[in-house]
C-alpha cells in the first residue's frame, strides 16, 4: 500500500470515450427537409446540473445542444478474475548493454468497470433524434476503445490494450413538462455505458538479468536410466540413480529451475 500506484488508466479512458462519441454534427432542417445549416455538439465532462449553470450566456439563455459525461462508480470485474496470477516480468533496456539491462516485475492488473451517466440536452426534437441516431447504431453491441500499457512500464514495444465500451440499451427522455413560461424548453435524454478497463500496480523492485549460466555436458552412457519416485517410461524398467563416484557419471541432460537453478549434472545407468 505504501507504494504510489497511479499511471491515469481512468482518466485516459474517458477521455478515448469522449473522443470516440465527440464530432457529432447535427442539421436544421427546412420544411422540405433540406439542411440550412450545421451545429457542432459540444461534450463536456461535468453533471448535466452543473452544466445548466456554466453554458448560460451573459444574457442568460441557455446554448445547446450539449451533452454531459460523467463516472458514476467503479466495480471489479469478477468476470475477468481468472485466478491469483503473481505478475508478469517486463525485460527493459538495450538487450546488447549486459551492464544496465534489468528485468521489471509488476503484478497483475484489477480489471475494473467504469460506469459513465450521458445526459443529452437538446432545444428541439430533431436535434434529439439526430444524436441519437449518431451513436446508437455503433454501440449494437459495442464498440473498442483502443489505449496502451501505462508508460511507466517502458516497453520496447508498446502493448496495445483493447476495452469494450457496452451501452446499457435504453434511453430515459425528459420533456419540459412544468417549467418557468420565461424559461426556454429543453429535452433531456440520460443514458448509461460500461467501459471494460484495468487498474495497474506499482513495479516492485527490478532483478537483473542473468547472461550466461556454465554448464558441463558428458556423453550419455547406453546404458543411462532415472529414478524419479513413482514416474515410469515407456519401458518397463525401474530407475536407478547412480552416484557421482559410478563409473556411469556421464550426461548431456541438464536441468534449470525457474530461478535460475542449476541442478545436475548427474548418472544414470541402463538403456533409454
């Protein structure tokens, strides 16, 4: 816990969905339906109350279209939470500078939904119908927001990350029912996303990395066999291990633990 664990995952992911959504260009239309002129939607990051106050011109009315993001909590994917995984290495540097080049360790990220409220606020019904029209039949059934591994990490090459975006499937509409007469009208629409997104951790200490590992390697004898418990080969014979001082001590058979180990080299006797 002591360990600063802050690399903008969430911050960087509703920006990438407010990108994907921003660009929305709606049309007034005639009475033949012809455009006479195009309006530039405006997405902001703030409650659609706060928004009310800051977009009132100094003459106090209101510029719409506009439409307001904001997170309404965060939950762990149990869906994603496979097993109690340690982490993963991250090898960093030059590979031909033996001298500087470590290997980075870093546990395995939280998956993470981020829930995101959108508040669509519009003057006229067709301004309405037109930024619906805009994002929901991409969102049939969900789209990709494509980000990278955090750059504290300092990959070579970088990760690509690839997080679904699923909307919730309905959309509640508010009409200006009871309203100040000297109020302008507005319709309202609130919808909601889930964005499938991760939480890093913090690196632990860097190991170095390991060059070279020297090793003698003997001829095997014909008559080479292993003993290992209750583990049988395909032929029926039962292992003996030989010690070091058997006429037998000869191997091309080299085993290294995940640390690494060196084990052997060791006899055996028999025909393999």
């Amino acid at each position: 816990m002591l360990q600063k664990s802050y690399h903008f995952e969430v911050k960087d992911l509703i920006a990438s969905f407010i990108d994907a959504f921003d660009g929305t260009v709606i049309k007034r239309f005639n009475q033949n339906r012809a455009s006479e002129k195009e309006i530039k939607v405006r997405y902001l990051y703030a409650p659609k109350q706060r928004i009310l106050f800051d977009i009132l011109t100094p003459g106090q009315n209101l510029t719409l279209p506009v439409v307001s993001v904001t997170i309404n909590g965060l939950t762990r994917d149990e869906n994603r939470v496979f097993n109690k995984i340690a982490g993963f290495y991250v090898p960093t540097g030059n590979a031909a500078s033996k001298k500087t080049e470590k290997t980075k360790f870093f546990r395995t990220p939280t998956p993470i939904d981020i829930g995101v409220n959108m508040s669509i606020l519009t003057r006229y019904q067709s301004d309405m119908d037109q930024i619906l029209s805009n994002f929901i039949p991409f969102n049939n059934p969900y789209i990709i927001l494509s980000w990278q591994i955090p750059s504290a990490y300092e990959l070579d090459v970088p990760q690509e990350i690839r997080s679904e975006v699923l909307w919730s499937g309905s959309i509640d509409l508010q009409y200006p029912v009871e309203q100040d007469p000297t109020a302008k009208s507005m319709i309202v629409a609130d919808t909601r996303f889930t964005i499938k997104g991760w939480l890093f951790p913090e690196e632990v200490d860097p190991v170095k990395n390991i060059f070279y590992i020297n090793a003698y390697i003997g001829a095997v004898s014909s008559r080479a066999l292993l003993e290992y418990d209750n583990y049988y080969a395909l032929k029926a014979q039962a292992y003996t291990l030989n010690s070091p001082n058997s006429a037998f001590y000869n191997t091309d058979v080299i085993s290294l633990s995940a640390n690494p180990r060196f084990i052997g080299p060791v006899s055996i006797e028999g025909d393999v």
